[in-house]
C-alpha cells in the first residue's frame, strides 16, 4: 500500500530524463528471445508478416475502395484495383457535410485541451509532488477517486452544466471539461517525485521562487513526462467521440468523429463516399504517428502504465 | 511502466525494476484511498524526495493554491460534483417537462426487473470475455518480435501499432464494409475456401463476436508495445541457462518469461477489462441506427447512453452509469485479490 509514498517510478524517470543518446543500436543487444540464434529466423518472418496483413489490410482497403465507384466497391468478385478510379468521393464528402469545418474543429478542440493539459496537470502534478500545503492528501485522494470512475458517469451533470451555460453546440462545450485531468496530474506527479531535488534546492538558495523553480529549473527536467501526457491527450482528444456527439447537433460544430457517424447516417452504404471521409479523418493522425513514432509508442506506454 | 521499460532498455538495464514500481503505482493508484493517504508520511521518511521544503509552510500554501487551485476547481466542476449530482439523479424521476421528483430506490427496481440490463450486463460479459482473447495473441507477437537479432523490429511494431491510433469510429465505418453480407471482402474470402459468411453484423449470433474482433485488432499494438518493453527486461542469461538445461522455446516462455512479465500481464488485463466493460464507440458506428441484431449487441454503455440522451430518461442513465461503477469495482477488486497467486513482483 506505499507505493504511493516513495516515488513510484524512479527507474523510469532517471531513465527518461536521461537524454536518451543510446537510441536503436541497443536496442537489438537487449532484444533476446526464446528462439534460438539463426541467421534470421524466417519462420518468425512468416507469422509476423502474416499478422501484418492482418493489420494493414483494412487500411489498404480503405484506400482502395475510397477510389472506387459504387458498382466497383459492391462488385463480385472483388475488384482489387479501382476501375476506373473515381476520384469525385472526397469532393462528396465535402458535400455531404462541412468537412472542411469538422477538421479545424477536431483540430483547434486538440490543440486547445492538450495545451491547459500540460500547462494545468503539470503544474498540478508538482505541487502534489513537491508542496507541503494544508489538505494535500484529501485533495489527492479526491483526484485519484476521479481516475478511479467510469466518464459514463459524469457525463448526464455535464450536459445539464454545458446547457445552463448556454454552450451546447460550441466548440468551448466540448473543449472545457478535457482541459482538467486527474490523470494527467497523477502522471505528472508520479514524474515529478521520480526526479532528484537537489537542483531545485541549488535554484532556491540562489533566491528563485517556487515559480521560477518549477518554471526554469523543474519544467524543461520533466520534458519525458510532457511527451506522454502531450501524446495521450492528443490521441484521445482527436478520436473522442461520445461527448462531442452529445453536446453537439450542428454539424459546423461536430469534429470529425461525430462527423463521421452522420456520414454513415446520410451515406448508408455508399462505401466509397463512406473510406473517403473516414481515411481523411484518420490521415492527420497517422502523419503526426509516422513522423513521431518513438514519442509515440513509449509516451503511450508510459501514460497507459499510470491509468 | 513500459516507458520506464523502454527507456531503460535504451539507456540502461534497470526495466525489470522499472516494471515492478510503476505497476506498484498502479496497483495503488487503484485502490487509492489507503496508500493515497498513508503517502506523504512515508514519503517524508523513506525517500530522498519527500524532504519538507525549503521555505516557510505558510507561503508554500499560496504558491500551492496557484498550482493545484485551476486543476481542483475544474475537477470539482466538471467530474466530482458531476458524479454525486449522477448519484443523486439515480434516486430521481425527470418529467416530460423537465422538473424532477424523488422516487427512492424504484429506479434501480425497474432496472434490475427490466430484462433490457441483463441483456446488456451478459453482452459486455461476452464481449470483455471475447477481447480478453486478445491478451494471448499480444504476448505471442511480442515475443515473437523480440526474437534475438530480428531484423525489421521497428517496421513490424510501427505497423501493428497503427490501428491504436486510428480514430475508433474511422476504424468502425471501415469494418462494416468488410463484414458486410452482400460483398464485403471477409465472405469474398472465405469463399475462395468455400465457406459461407453471413451478414456478420446484421446477424444476432455473430454481430458482437464481429465487434470484439475488431476490438481486439484495434487494441493488440498497445498491448504489443507494454508486452515487448516488459520482454526487453527478462535477463537473457536466465534464459540461456534454461536453454542449455534442455528446456524448449515453448516452455522457457511459458515457465520463465510469462512469470516475469506477469506485472505487465496484470496491467494489461486490468486496464482492458475496464476498457472493454465501458465499450460504446466501436458499438454505436458499426451497427447504426434500425440494426436487427441491435439488441444482442447493446452494451451497458450504449443501454447508458440510449436512456440518458436518447430517451431523455436521466434517473434510469444515472442508475446505469451507477451499476456500471459497481460492475467496474467488482472486476478490478477481484484481480486485485487473484494477482497473489500468479503475479511476481520483484
């Protein structure tokens, strides 16, 4: 039960806040496995790539239907390459809905939670860490039993707040309650205590204040954590779709997500129209994955390991 | 832990250690009250962190009313006051014209009596059940990827991390069409053996399996890259010396790497317990509006949300989300009391 109480994480901090220099090359020392030292193990080979067919195969469909017409979509056999390629089922989309809109508000509704959440949570995250203040354990244990509750059930009060306001189809309806995380701040705290202090004391004697501790001293320290809250909030901020379809009915306020469901409700089967939006849905993402994909994969880990 | 364990296989060999506290962290980030409590005591005694600042308490105070203020009053807000309104709201029935009055317990009466929850509550059984499959199949790419001197590792892992972050609504639209019963791909398919699909998500027997399915697919490289960090801790002369004591591949896993992965193993059925018990986007795409086999799929999310913001009934939502929390509860007090058995912490 005191886990809690000496820093949970040392290893990994220490660890993650070392500029990590060392990068792919170790990666294969450490790598050992079960089977045994061959040349390459061809068999691994076939069931890996068996499992990335698997994987990518809905992707390349996707792609290839999104440039079919209905008739080559719903032929039989299947028809593997577009005859002829249609290339009219994005401008559809564009028809169908103000898809143009739907973009820049999943985008400013991610931009706009990711930013308070790091600015929030990590500030949050280290005074629970590093402050003495009056009711730290209460408050702390309030968060934690906000991390410990299904969303599902916040989420009627929420509606009924957003409509009092008068802000049911806003784009601030939907970004406002993701600004605060109890599990970012948890994040960051369990980052925070990981670090060594004697920095921050250096920056106290020399007559730093506790923002300028945390602001020059501790910030650019936790850039490891940063990275992970930023990934996961990014990635749950651009897919989230129950609350937006809920406080959302104007299409021109909807991000992609619930855009995408009102496609499938005006396209019902129209395939090609259907892989159109929802590959343009998904694009962004997979871009932003591609080009950061180590930020990625461990800041999801990482995140993931605290839920 | 699978940064810690992935950074400290980049930079040094301490993962198997990383592994073990950060699942601590979870582990009591679960059961929360008692150690969140006991923390900062122990905290100011055993780690080097915990010292008491260097600056008056008082002014401490101040500064940590600016830090934690914004946060605490936004949680308050938008999730604490919201849970207990949800509670109150479950003893509640809303009118048509909106005023509320109080009925005690018969909320939860009607909903216990109504067959609709039991359908639900044995659809999220099945389907949790379902992506726990998932699991298995997780720990075998893993290990299979991290196969000494495996070229290609990073293409491979990038590739079956892809579908995590795929918007799941995107992913949905895209799997009806391949389990569609005229001419998706997937009967296309299995034609060229000669079987027969059905209409994979119109069909009462079959829908659910489909969404778990895809479930699963969506979920393995998440769990993929947890396993893999965890692997990437098992010292690989434990494993040699099996090897020259004679065991084979299979049993050095089954008997050495499983255990020493189990607190990643713990981790990743926790969390997709959780995960699956709340399911609702992958639900409500692929099966759209008029679906026949609507009823054999609904979740107890989608009973939640359908009550809630569909039928504008809040007392029955709330006494959902309600028996949803209990239902979540259960199952994680439950795995915490098993883990003893099979789960090794250093």
């Amino acid at each position: 039960m005191s886990e809690l109480a000496s820093p949970p994480v040392p290893a990994v901090a220490a660890a993650a806040a070392a500029p990590s220099a060392g990068g792919r090359g170790q990666r294969t020392t450490s790598g050992r496995e079960v089977s045994a030292r061959r040349r390459q193990p061809w068999a691994v080979h076939a069931v890996l790539i068996l499992g990335v067919v698997a994987m990518v195969f809905p992707f390349v469909w996707q792609l290839l239907t999104s440039f079919k017409n209905f008739a080559g979509a719903t032929a039989i056999p299947v028809q593997w390459i577009p005859q002829p390629w249609d290339f009219s089922n994005f401008g559809k989309v564009f028809e169908a809905m103000p898809f143009g809109q739907m973009f820049v508000n999943s985008l400013l509704l991610t931009v706009a939670r990711t930013a308070g959440q790091v600015v929030l949570c990590t500030m949050a995250g280290y005074a629970f860490a590093r402050m003495h203040f009056p009711g730290r354990n209460v408050i702390f244990l309030l968060f934690l039993s906000v991390l410990m509750v299904p969303g599902q059930l916040f989420l009627l009060p929420q509606y009924e707040i957003m409509q009092s306001l008068g802000w049911l189809d806003t784009l601030k309806a939907i970004i406002v309650p993701g600004l605060f995380s109890a599990f970012g701040t948890f994040l960051m705290r369990q980052f925070f205590m990981s670090m060594p202090n004697e920095l921050e004391e250096a920056a106290r004697l020399d007559g730093a204040n506790q923002w300028q501790v945390f602001w020059r001293v501790m910030l650019p320290l936790a850039k490891p954590g940063i990275i992970a809250l930023t990934v996961f909030t990014v990635l749950w901020s651009w897919n989230d779709m129950l609350w937006p379809l809920i406080v959302t009915s104007d299409q021109a306020k909807m991000p992609l997500s619930v855009g995408l469901t009102q496609l499938v409700g005006l396209h019902m089967t129209n395939y090609p129209v259907l892989m159109a939006g929802s590959l343009l849905a998904t694009i962004p993402m997979v871009v932003v994955f591609m080009f950061l994909q180590r930020q990625f994969i461990q800041g999801i880990a990482f995140s993931g390991s605290k839920g | 832990m699978s940064q810690a364990s992935i950074q400290a296989s980049l930079d040094s060999p301490l993962s198997p250690a990383a592994s073990g506290t950060a699942d601590g962290a979870l582990r009591s980030a679960r059961r929360g009250g008692g150690a969140a409590h006991r923390a900062p005591l122990k905290a100011g005694s055993a780690s080097p962190n915990g010292r008491k600042g260097a600056k008056a308490p008082g002014q401490s105070a101040w500064w940590a009313l600016l830090f934690v203020g914004p946060t605490g009053i936004g949680l308050a807000i938008f999730y604490l006051w919201p849970a207990l309104r949800t509670f109150y709201l479950s003893f509640t029935h809303t009118g048509a014209f909106g005023g509320s009055s109080w009925v005690g317990l018969e909320n939860y009466q009607k909903l216990l009596s109504n067959p609709a929850l039991g359908q639900a509550l044995a659809n999220t059984a099945i389907y949790t059940l379902i992506s726990l499959l998932g699991i298995p199949l997780a720990m075998v790419v893993a290990a299979l990827l991290n196969t000494k001197g495996l070229k290609g590792r990073g293409i491979y892992r990038t590739l079956y991390f892809l579908p995590v972050v795929t918007m799941p609504a995107a992913v949905a639209i895209v799997w009806r069409m391949i389990y569609n019963g005229d001419y998706g791909v997937l009967n296309q398919f299995l034609g060229l053996f000669g079987a027969h699909g059905t209409s994979w998500l119109t069909n009462p027997n079959t829908a659910l399996v489909a969404i778990a399915v895809v479930g699963i697919w969506a979920g393995l490289g998440q769990n993929v890259v947890i396993f893999l960090a965890g692997l990437q801790g098992v010292p690989a002369e434990m494993l040699e010396a099996a090897e020259l004591d004679g065991a084979g591949p299979v049993r050095r896993f089954i008997h050495m790497v499983i255990p020493m992965i189990s607190p990643s193993v713990f981790f990743v059925s926790v969390m997709s317990i959780i995960g699956s018990l709340q399911v609702f986007d992958l639900v409500f795409v692929m099966m759209g509006q008029n679906n026949p086999a609507m009823p054999s799929v609904k979740t107890v999310v989608y009973l939640f949300y359908e009550a809630g913001f569909i039928n504008h009934d809040q007392g029955t939502a709330a006494a959902i989300a309600f028996v949803l929390l209990i239902l979540i509860l259960v199952m994680t007090v439950l795995q915490f009391a098993m883990q003893k058995k099979w789960v090794h912490y250093e």
